[in-house]
C-alpha cells in the first residue's frame, strides 16, 4: 500500500512494514508508458460500484483486444473476488489475540477463524464491512483522501495482456475493495498470462508510485486524453534519478526523508516539463503563491496619518478577537498555562529580589507579583500579539539602579522622580504610536534578532547557573571532612556572649548523624535545643561540624539537573519510536509539568530541607515608608518633573527597543501566524503601563524573549494525521489570548496559593529556567554556525546558506557575531548596561 511511501506485508503476513521509499526499475516505468498507451483508458468514467465499473470497462475493450464472452465472464468473476487485506492492529488486540488463539502446532500453524474480509474467493461486498468503518489505519489518511486501485497479476486463462485505466467522474466508495472506506477515483488493472509476475508487480508499483506523486496527481485529474497522461510519464522520467547497479543494495528500505521537495521548487526546478500539459502555468503560480511566497507585511508599512500604523492594528486584530478566546479550548493550552506559569513565578521573584537590593526594599518581590499580574493582564487582553509575556528585564533593573543611586546621592525622592520619568516615557510612547516609528522594526536584521536573542537566552542560562552555586554558600560543604575523623566532629548552643568574663554555658544541640555533645550544666539545667532554638535564646553555634549541610547542596544540584534533562527529553519525546503518535504527543505537551512533579515528589520523598518557592502573603508594600499611589508633587522640588525628561529619552529608547527586537522575533514567518502582528498597539499598551506602574511604585514592564519564547513554543500546532513514514507538519502556533490571561490571574491569586507552592523546590524551577535559556539559544541560526566551526566539512549538514555561500564567509559571519555578542556581555556587566539595547 502507498499513502506517501511504500510499505508491504512483510513475509511472515502478520504485519505491515516499516514506510520507504520506493525504488523503482526505469524498465518498470518504460513497460507502464507501454501499458498505457496500448491498453484501454477510460476517463471521467460514470459508475456507482466496483460492478458497474468491470462491466464497463470490459464492454469497451477495442476491436483488437476485443475478450471472447467465456473469458470476459472468468476476468469480471476473478476481479469481483474479495481481496486480502493486512488490518492495521493495536498492541493491546495482539495481545488479546495471542492469549486467546490456540498453540501452534508441530509445523508452526496456527488454527484462526478467517476475517471476514480476508476470506479468499468471497464476493465482494458492495457496502463496507465493520472492518474497514473500525480500521485503526483510518486515523493516518488525511482528511479529503482518496483512493486508488492496482490490481495486477497473473491469469492462467489469458494469452494476451488485459490493461485498463480507469478514472472515475467522481469519487465513489467501492464497497469492501479498500482497506479503509474512501472515495475511490483511480483504477489500473494490469493481468497477463502466466509466467511474467515479476514484470506484472515491478508495473504495478511504479504505477501506484505515479499516483502517489503529486504533480503526477494533477496530470491525471486533469487529463483529457491518453497523450496527457504519457506526458506526464515523461516529465516523471525527467526528474528521475538513476542509481547504477552494483553500487547499491536494491533490496535495501530508503527510509524516508525528513523533509521533502516542495511543489514550488519542483515546479521552478521542471516548469517547462509540467506547463506542456496544459495547467503548469496555474499550478506553479498557485505553489508560489501558497507555499513560495513571502506573505505581505503590511503592519510594517506607514500609512503618513496620525495613529494611521494603530487604526490599522485595531482593524486586522478586531476580526480575530473572539477567536482568540475560542482557539484556546484545547488541552495544549492548559499545559501551557502551567508551564509559563511557573516559569513567570520564578522570574517575578528573581527580579523583585534584585529590584529589592537596588532599591532599598522600594520595590520587592511583591510589587514584583502585583507588577506581573497586573500588567501582563491587560497587556494580554488588548495587545496586537497576546503570545507575548511581560516582565521585568535586566536592561530595566540596570536603569532601575541607576536611578536610585541618582536619588540617593542627590537627595530627591526615588519614586517621585521615577513617577515623572514614567510620565515622560509614555508620553514619548504615545509620540512614537502616533507617527508609526514602529515602521523601523522592518530594518532590524536577522543579525540584530539573534544578538539579542542569544543575549537574553545566555542571561537565562547564566543566571541559573548562579543562583544553583549560591547554595553552596547558604548550605555550604565542609571540604575538610573526613570518615576517619567523625568522633572529633561536635557543635553546640553557647549561650553566653562571646567574650564574656563568665564560663559558657553548653547545653546539647541535636545535630543529625552526629552524637550529642555533654552539657557542662548540671543534669537539670540539660536541654535539647534546636539551632533556631539556640538562635532565638541569644545564642550562638560552636563547633566544626555547625555549618555542614553537605546532603542539600548535592540534592539540590541533583533536582536542577534532572529537572533540566527531564524538560528536554520529555520535549523530544513526540519525536521517539515508542507508544502511540497521541501518547507522544500527549506527554511532550505536558513535558514541563510532568518534569516539574517528578522532581518535587522526589523532594518530598527524601525529606531534606531544600530551599523552597517562598511568596509573599501579606498585602501590604515591601518597605513601609512608602504607599500604594506616588503623588507627583511630594518631597522633590518642582523642576524635577522637567529634568526627568533627560533621563526619560534614554528611558523610552531602552523600552522601545527591548519591546519591538523582541516582537520582531515573536512575529517571524517561520511561526507561521495567521492574525497578524500589532506592534503600534503593543507599543500603546506598554506605554498606557508604564502610566499605571509609574503612579502605583510598580516595577516597569517590557516583552520577555525568553518567556514568550517559551510560550509560544508550548502552543506548536502539527498535523493530527501523517501518513505512515511522514513526520507531523508544522501548523504554526495556537494564536489566542486565554493562556496569558490565565497566567497573570494565577500570579494575582499566587499570594493566597502560598501554602501549596511552598512545596515547590526553588532547583527545580531553575532547571525549568535552564531549560527555557537552552531551548530560546537553539531557535536562532547562530547556534547552527557555531557547531559547524567545531565540525568537518564532510559531516556538515546539507544546509541552504553552505550551498550558496562559501564556507570561509560563514566563518567570518559567525565570528563577528560572537565578537559582537562578547562585547554585549561585558557592556551589560557594567554600569553602562542601560545603553545596550541601543548597541544591539
């Protein structure tokens, strides 16, 4: 049977085979050209069942290969006979056969009752049986299939060879005579006298490869004679590509490739071979207008009216505004919305404890969480592109710290002057809708998107990496330890203050895996304190053995690990040989999660107090000497809402920038997005933000690469169906806006979640965080590059830019890029991070 490739009934008859491609004789191809030119056709034949077709087309035979009636009557018996068919079975009816069917006997035969189907010498059914309507192989046809019919072989009654090729006006369900109930549209009968079955077979295949080509598919939809279906032999033939013997196993399976020529490429490639049947101008034109070609991008083009860019947003998006929330209503979205949920979680508090450190508890982890949520809410619900996650970003806490230190050292009131320079920056963003700047982001290169995206991904990676080697200085290893010296190991509560004239007072601290040491005190004053115990009595801990914690730093390393190669396995898991295409893809939708709660019951298993995701459960500000609404007019003088506007320039570049390099790459084509992108009105919703952030002493919110990135590829759509052999086509991306909108709500409500996310380990969700950096750096073509400088040149990859372009210049491109890239790193290590979205 072929759908894309070939497969056969291996020789045991139990099972199909694996799909390959097929390898056909040029003699097969040349006899078929012969078949059809000498053998009866009939196009736009009007039948209703396999019955009326064999009287027609035996009925119609020319005068030279006119049949006698006897041997007309055994050809019409022969062809209505039932033909065999391998079903398609689970694993679980193998089983179930297996454990039910008698043992084999002495000569390996096993007694079944025949299939219905599968009786040799049966009738043919007209109507389809139970077996085809419940066929598992049914699920892997696509949707509009039909069905074509070869039928060769030898007959001991005929002399001559009996060809027919028969093409029906319309599609029309044959009965029993398929595997599968379909339309049928195409018959080849090919039957001859004995002793050429081998010929007859060779014939065949290639006559049901043609069908399967889909160039060839339109030739013989669209033939109106005989000469147009040898034309398309022929152009077939030009295409072909011959293997000479001997220097290749013929018998050997081609498995198939892992993609394929498009129909574009081989109408450019041929055009004058497929033009000469008729249509070959209107099927190229159509392959380049849907596959070929560039789509237009007319959000990227002025419009030179005022908020023209923003009334042309509203207008594409509006359309689409309740599908947005209808899309979603698939499980793909509920595992996403876990999945960013956690990983914006991780981000907020990340942040908001640097934001915390630079500005003196101004702004903390629960502005962090209230920020998130409440920006990223609105954001989703009225944005140009509801795919994109905002968050804090390392250029922002860079200006964030600057500017505290500014204040600081001037006396001005930190969030009375960030409120002006807040104002000022939105009200540049609404200048910047206004005259469509946005258009700009049309001159942003592939080289610029990677530099920024591979920046963004290094941080994500980077920062991971860090925070996991910070344990060892909370839970710090005792390097000296030794086994042998285990007895000498103690530590105590000393609970008198250190230089005190009067001796100390021990008393024991239980200390795991060690002996208690024996208290100076007498037996009454003896007591068991705990180490937060002797903490909270004045006390201080004395010994060699108080801060060995050796167990949490290696667990902790363990979690961060697994986690990470439990994400990417999981991820890669739709691609593996193992359980059904839903199963797969099933647990690869779910990766993340699945990964998540093995590692935390792994924690909760072991029982070792690794640090945990803590969140804030009190409504009220980080430091309390500010409030929830900054007056513009407080404590600072009057002029600093006019020198405010000096830093707000520097301010509205680095937001523009960070938000529309990485809109650029959320809205590339290779995502295969159908709603179009937005950036004047993400630009708008931004800047309305930065308003709302700025009065409320919020942090300031701008597009996460990385995140988005990671959002958007946990809603990839592929194919349902793929035929056997075929990999799962990209769809592109489950464009709606329930899934972010279902994050930042669960950010908002994380606060009251705080007893049940306490659970979740803090190394596993840098692992998660890993994850994320690792997954962003492999979707950008550097990564490629880079690769190919540590490879030879004979096990390069066939890649489209190394056949166009000299190896030496690729080079030469990726080294500058990664000198560039370096010098970004350093410049965002200093303080003169705050420009580095103008240098990107």
């Amino acid at each position: 049977r072929w759908i894309k490739f070939e497969e056969k009934v291996e020789d045991g008859g139990e099972r199909w085979s694996a799909p390959y491609v097929p390898a056909l004789s040029l003699h097969s191809l040349f006899q078929l050209r012969m078949c059809l030119q000498k053998g009866t056709m009939l196009l736009d034949l009007d039948a209703s069942s396999f019955n009326e077709i064999i009287d027609k087309a035996l009925s119609r035979q020319s005068e030279e290969e006119e049949l006698q009636p006897k041997l007309r009557d055994r050809l019409a018996a022969l062809l209505l006979r039932q033909p065999r068919h391998q079903p398609t079975k689970s694993v679980l009816q193998l089983l179930t056969e297996l454990s039910f069917s008698p043992c084999r006997g002495r000569h390996g035969t096993v007694h079944r009752k025949a299939k219905s189907w599968s009786e040799y010498g049966a009738q043919l059914s007209e109507t389809p049986l139970e077996e085809q309507l419940r066929n598992r192989f049914k699920k892997k046809v696509p949707p509009g299939a039909e069905a074509a019919h070869v039928a060769v072989g030898e007959v001991e009654f005929l002399e001559k060879p009996f060809t027919t090729f028969i093409r029906l006006r319309q599609g029309v369900v044959l009965g029993s005579l398929a595997e599968v109930a379909l339309p049928s549209r195409f018959l080849f009968i090919l039957l001859g006298p004995e002793g050429k079955v081998k010929s007859y077979h060779e014939v065949g295949r290639a006559m049901a490869t043609l069908l399967m080509d889909e160039l060839f598919q339109r030739v013989a939809r669209q033939a109106e004679h005989r000469e147009a279906l040898i034309t398309g032999i022929e152009a077939f033939l030009d295409e072909l590509t011959v293997l000479p013997p001997r220097k290749w196993d013929p018998s050997a399976r081609i498995p198939p490739p892992n993609c394929l020529l498009s129909l574009h490429m081989r109408t450019t490639m041929h055009p004058l071979d497929w033009q000469s049947h008729g249509n070959g101008d209107t099927v190229a034109a159509a392959d380049r207008a849907g596959l070929g070609s560039p789509c237009s991008r007319e959000e990227m083009e002025r419009t030179g009216r005022l908020f023209g860019g923003l009334l042309r947003d509203i207008q594409r998006k509006a359309p689409w505004y309740c599908s947005d929330f209808s899309d979603a209503l698939h499980p793909q979205c509920f595992s996403a919305v876990l999945y960013i949920y956690l990983a914006t979680v991780t981000n907020a508090i990340t942040f908001g404890g640097m934001l915390g450190d630079a500005t003196a508890n101004m702004q903390g982890v629960l502005e962090s969480f209230l920020g998130t949520a409440f920006a990223g809410f609105i954001f989703c619900l009225f944005s140009g592109q509801p795919l994109t996650i905002l968050s804090s970003t390392g250029p922002v806490l860079v200006f964030e710290r600057l500017l505290f230190s500014f204040s600081q050292y001037h006396n001005l009131d930190y969030l009375d002057f960030r409120l002006w320079i807040g104002l000022w920056v939105a009200f540049f963003g609404l200048v910047l809708v206004a005259t469509e700047a946005s258009y700009l982001v049309q001159y942003f290169t592939r080289f610029t998107e990677e530099s920024f995206c591979a920046l963004i991904s290094l941080i994500f990676i980077y920062d991971s990496l860090k925070k996991m080697l910070s344990l060892a200085d909370t839970f710090p290893i005792n390097w000296q330890y030794r086994l042998d010296n285990i007895t000498s190991y103690s530590c105590v509560c000393n609970l008198s203050s250190p230089g005190a004239g009067v001796g100390p007072r021990y008393l024991c601290v239980t200390i795991p895996h060690h002996q208690q040491v024996v208290s100076l005190q007498p037996p009454a004053a003896l007591a068991r304190l705990s180490r937060t115990q002797c903490l909270d009595r004045g006390g201080y801990l004395l010994g060699t053995s108080c801060q060995y914690v050796p167990d949490v730093t290696l667990i902790s390393f363990l979690l961060f690990g697994g986690t990470f190669l439990s994400c990417t396995a999981l991820k890669h898991f739709r691609s593996s040989r193992y359980f059904p295409a839903g199963v797969r893809k099933l647990v690869s939708d779910f990766a993340i999660i699945l990964a998540i709660l093995a590692s935390c019951t792994i924690d909760a298993a072991l029982g070792l107090e690794t640090p945990k995701l803590l969140i804030p459960s009190d409504l009220k500000p980080t430091n309390p000497a500010r409030g929830w609404v900054i007056f513009p007019f407080g404590t600072n003088p009057w002029w600093v809402c006019l020198v405010s506007v000096v830093p707000a320039v520097i301010a509205t570049i680095l937001i523009f920038m960070d938000q529309q390099i990485t809109a650029v790459i959320l809205n590339r084509r290779e995502y295969k997005l159908q709603k179009g992108a937005g950036f004047h009105l993400d630009l708008l919703c931004v800047s309305f933000l930065m308003v709302i952030t700025s009065v409320t002493g919020l942090p300031w919110y701008v597009s996460s690469t990385v995140i988005s990135l990671a959002h958007m590829e946990s809603l990839r759509k592929e194919s349902a169906t793929s035929a056997p052999g075929e990999h799962p086509e990209f769809l592109g991306i489950r464009e709606q806006r329930l899934t972010g909108l279902a994050v930042f709500i669960l950010m908002g409500v994380s606060i009251f979640m705080a007893p049940i996310l306490k659970h979740i380990p803090m190394p596993v969700l840098y692992g998660v965080f890993l994850h994320m950096g690792v997954a962003a750096l492999n979707t950008i073509q550097l990564t490629d590059r880079v690769r190919l400088l540590l490879m030879p040149a004979k096990h390069q990859p066939d890649v489209a830019y190394l056949r166009h372009v000299p190896l030496h210049r690729v080079h030469l491109f990726t080294i500058i890029q990664l000198l560039c890239l370096t010098l970004l790193w350093i410049l965002k290590s200093t303080m003169a991070a705050i420009i580095f979205p103008v240098m990107v």
